[in-house]
C-alpha cells in the first residue's frame, strides 16, 4: 500500500523532482566558479558556510511545501468525498 511504503521509506517523492531549468544550474555554477576565482584564499570558506546555509534552507522550504501539499491534496480528497464528487449530493 502507498501510505505503507512512504511510512517504511520505500518511496521518496522528493527523490523524484527533475531539474527542468538546467541553464540555471550552468548560471549557478558558472558564477560560483568566478566569484570563488576573484575571492582571495581566506575568504573562500564564506562561500561555502553561504552555500550550506542558503541548502539547508531550501531543503527547509521544500519539507514544508511537500507538507502543505499533503495536506492540501487531503483536504481535496475529504472535500470531494465530503460533497458527493461535485454532484452537489453530501454524503455524510
């Protein structure tokens, strides 16, 4: 059952997110590479500490929209049910 293998962690919907806008990624990794080239030595580390917390966060965020987003679609499913399907008939 679904709920059973999203509960043992069989299935990961996070894990099935593609990246669809390469071209910001080759962005992202094309600045990387020229700010860590015009950053002297000992300041290079900030980036990193920058990049590990600016990551933290998105993963953060993206819990808390995958959350909302269960809750949402259960909200529909009850709301659908709780009205017949949209025939307008409640069936309690």
């Amino acid at each position: 059952m679904l709920m059973e293998d999203l509960y043992r962690g069989k299935i990961s919907p996070y894990s099935t997110i593609t990246v669809k806008n390469t071209s910001a990624r080759d962005r992202l990794d094309k600045a990387q590479e020229e700010l860590l080239a015009a950053l002297p030595e000992e300041k290079r580390s900030l980036i990193d500490a920058s990049q590990n917390a600016y990551m933290e966060l998105v993963m953060d965020e993206g819990e808390a929209a995958f959350a909302e987003g269960v809750r949402f679609g259960i909200r529909l499913m009850m709301e659908i049910l709780y009205t017949g399907g949209g025939t307008g008939k409640c069936e309690k």
